[in-house]
C-alpha cells in the first residue's frame, strides 16, 4: 500500500520539483546577469597601448571592469563582455589584436600591427555603450615593429616613462666610472675570447656592428635582436661594449674589474646584468614567435585559489643536484610534491635512481598547483618572472645567482625562501598550507610586482637606461672596427612605413 501511494504521489512531486528547477534557474540567470552588470561608464581603461608615442612590438593596455556602484568586478564578466574595434583615417588597419582574460574582473588587450599609420582610433564598448573615456585616438604616426624610424633620446624618454635610475644597475656600474675602450677591447678579448663565449659590439650613428669570439656564440642573435629593435625606435649612443653569450658570469672579484654585460649576475662576480636573453626574447616576439610571454601568462593562471592542487610543482631538466634532491624528497612525500625531471642529460646514467623522466607539460598548465617551486639551473632559473606573475605562491631557493631585477623582491613578501640545500623546503611547505590566507597575499604581491616591473616596456626601458649610464662612462671614442659584421636591419618591404613624426632625423641616419 506505502508504494502505491508514493505512485498516486509522483504527479505532485514532479510538478514541485519543476517549479522548484524554474525557480532555481530563474534565481542564478537574476545573479549571472547582476555579476556581469557592469558599468561602461565606471569601468577603468587604461596603458601604454593608448599613447602613440610608445612603440612596442605588440602595443598593450588594460581594461577593469566596474559595476554601478562603483566597486571593481573580481570575477571575469566573460570574454565577449567588451567589444573591441581599431581604424585609422588612412583605411583599413592591419592589425592582430587579443583579450586576455584576467579572470579577476580585468583584461588585457594587446595588438600587433603589420603596417605604420598616421594616426588610430581604439574603440571599446560594452553592450553598445563606450567604455571609460572611449573612443581613444592616437596621433603622430604609429610604426609597426620593423619600421625604422628612431625617435630622438629626450622624446623617447618623455614617452617612455623610464626610472631616473635602477639600483641593480647603479650597483654594476659602480666599479666603472671610466671605460677606456682600447683597454677593455684587448683585455676582454686577452681573458674570455678563447674558452668562452663574448661578442664585441659597436653601435656608431645608430648602426649595430659586432664580431664574435670563442665557441657557441648562436646566442648572439639575442642580443643583435634587442639591438635592432631599439635602434629603430630612438638613436642609440655611439658606444662600444662585450656581451658574455654563455651561461657564467664572467669577472671574478679577485681579478681585474673589466665591464662585461650578462644575462645573468652572482655573489662572486663584477658582471653588468641585463634582462635574461629570455625574457628580452619573449617582449620582441609577443604575438609572434612565442607563446608564453609576460602578459599570455597572466590569463592562463589556473583555476582560482581554492582550486588549486594543494602541492608543490616543479618540471625540469638534470641540471643541478639540487633538482635530482628535490626529485626523491618528492617520492618520499607525494602528499606535499609534484615534482619529476623531463629530460636527462648531466646525469644521464641515473636515470633508474631519479627517473623515469616525465613528459614536457605547457608551462600554462603547472598553475594548476598552488606553490611553485623556483631552483636553479646551470644558474638561475630563468623562469621566475612568469612564475611570479601566474597565480600561485612561488618558493624560491636561496642562491648566489641573481637576474636584474631579484634586488627588488623580498622574502616573504614576494616569495617563501627555502635553503639551497633544500633543508627546510619540507617545512615552508607545510606552513604555506596551514597559512593559506598569507600564502595567498604572497602570491598577490609578487602578481603585482610582476605586472608592475616586468613587461615589454620596461624590459625596453631597462635596456636603453643601461646603455645610456654605460655610454656616460666611456672615456675614449667608440669606433667600429674592421673585422666587424654590419648586423642589417630586417627587411620591410611588405609593410607601409612612413616617419612622418621626425622624418627629417630618419633621413640623416
């Protein structure tokens, strides 16, 4: 009998739960669409991809979306939520443009252009409206990336925006305050030219000139490229200088002090430091030949906090002891570490004690993991800005080696530092999980320190400032000499380029 009137009862049921499903969708559509009400009117746009007078390859801005009553979005309004549109008065546009999806209620727009134009129009809007202060016009010619038309120093500097000084680079250059060019040419070439891997640069009417010296100088074009890309945007200082292309820094203390700029600085060391030949590389090519750059990384973060695998990650290759440590404390204890070697190659003959080796995963993907784990390399890990400015909490392991802008974070404000002997990375581990919400305020600063400090133009500003401070220094005349390669600029032939802000100082050069 109980069944059979739970049978008469089921026309009833089914009515309630229909009306119940009704209501319920009605409730989250009423939610959904006041999430996404945003304001076109308050939300916030603003970057260096507004001012014509900033050259960059990909040219970059940022969008904040803002609700009615004035409080940021924190939460990602969707995709399509804002409508994007570039034209000139000169005709179509030739132009890549992107959004990125911050997922925290903003946006990165960032587009390439593939022809010069006198002037453009950025409009955006919001279900028809204008957002902000849209539309946004740009005037006085916009180049694309190959164009060569070098502005003077005191106007790029005025756009730019550049630091009147950087503390790493008062600090390298501190023991050069004359640079005599004949001595430092015989003397740098006397003690790296042979066994190491240098390249002698010289930059005369904003023409680059060079010549290489020792084995696997392939790493040259890195520099050649920042060279060039410079040159066509502002006059360069006629200047002489040596390039380390290897991995060491160069100048031990204990020896006589010459300038060499590298990629990378340590304790014992008088090298000048410059932006990792990586990270130099990923702002040339933005929206070009790479794929993980400093703004790509900011919209594939992972899922939000909460979500995040509650262990340490970290992928790499064979090329420090520490990592093959780091792989066995991470079979000793899965519940805290994700951690495997993908390639072998210093250590090759024991793989069956620190392997197996695991496959390659995109670098987008290891923000799945909330802590991340930075250890050197051969010397430092030059994967640390895109770590910093993902979405997880980064350990970093204490080291003599340093890239140009370590000198500005710290310690548990930008990071959990853990011994070089990975002697206490078990126990800042555990105390990022049982102090969430700091850990979580850690990675929020060094998110911000990283969009802050670390994109294309200030990676260009860091570049032109050193260059400017070291041209200062050198007491005899830059010259090009006759065993150098002239370094042509590309070829731009397929796009329009036309310098009508300072045709007259094209045309001299």
């Amino acid at each position: 009998m109980a069944a059979c009137c739970d049978n008469n009862s089921l026309p009833f049921r089914r009515k309630n739960i229909k009306s119940y499903a009704f209501w319920i969708i009605i409730s989250l559509s009423t939610c959904l669409n006041k999430a996404v009400d945003l304001s076109a009117t308050n939300s916030l746009v603003w970057g260096p991809g507004l001012d014509g007078k900033i050259a960059l390859p990909a040219r970059y801005f940022f969008i904040q979306g803002v609700d009615e009553g004035s409080n940021n979005l924190t939460a990602s309004p969707g995709q399509d939520a804002f409508d994007l549109k570039i034209t000139s008065s000169s005709g179509r546009v030739r132009v890549w443009v992107q959004k990125l999806d911050r997922h925290d209620g903003s946006f990165i727009v960032r587009y390439r252009l593939f022809a010069s134009y006198p002037d453009l129009t950025i409009e955006i809007t919001y279900k028809g409206k204008s957002v902000a202060k849209s539309p946004y016009k740009l005037q006085g010619g916009l180049y694309h990336e190959t164009c060569f038309c070098p502005e003077s120093d005191e106007v790029w500097k005025e756009a730019m925006n550049c630091p009147q000084k950087y503390s790493q680079m008062e600090k390298d250059l501190l023991p050069f305050a004359q640079i005599n060019l004949e001595e430092l040419g015989k003397e740098a070439v006397h003690r790296f030219g042979t066994h190491h891997a240098i390249c002698h640069y010289s930059i005369i009417n904003n023409q680059v000139y060079r010549k290489t010296y020792g084995q696997h100088v392939g790493f040259s074009m890195f520099m050649d490229n920042i060279l060039l890309s410079l040159a066509r945007k502002v006059v360069l200082p006629d200047m002489e200088f040596f390039v380390n292309l290897g991995d060491w820094p160069l100048v031990k203390l204990n020896t006589k002090p010459i300038p060499i700029l590298s990629w990378c600085g340590s304790d014992d060391t008088l090298d000048i430091v410059m932006p990792t030949y990586d990270l130099t590389e990923s702002t040339l090519e933005t929206m070009g030949r790479v794929s993980l750059d400093m703004l790509s990384v900011q919209s594939n973060s992972g899922p939000k906090w909460p979500d995040k695998i509650n262990k340490a990650f970290w992928r790499g290759r064979d090329s420090r002891e520490e990592r093959l440590s780091l792989v066995v404390m991470a079979k000793k204890n899965p519940e805290l570490f994700d951690a495997a070697l993908t390639n072998f190659f210093f250590f090759q003959y024991d793989e069956h004690k620190y392997g197996p080796k695991v496959k390659h995963i995109s670098f987008f993907d290891f923000f799945k993991w909330k802590y991340q784990i930075n250890i050197d390399g051969t010397v430092a890990a030059y994967r640390l800005p895109y770590l910093l400015a993902g979405d997880a909490l980064v350990f970093k392991q204490q080291s003599p080696y340093y890239e140009h802008f370590y000198g500005d974070l710290q310690p548990w404000i930008h990071y959990v530092p853990f011994k070089r002997d990975l002697g206490d990375l078990e126990e800042q581990i555990k105390w990022a999980m049982a102090n969430d919400e700091k850990a979580q305020q850690i990675a929020k600063n060094a998110q911000s320190y990283a969009r802050s400090n670390l994109l294309s133009d200030h990676i260009f500003c860091y570049h032109w400032i050193l260059f400017m401070e070291y041209a200062k220094r050198q007491i005899t005349k830059p010259m090009k000499h006759f065993n150098m390669e002239h370094i042509q600029q590309p070829n731009d032939s397929d796009s329009k380029c036309n310098c009508i802000k300072n045709k007259e100082l094209h045309d001299e050069l």
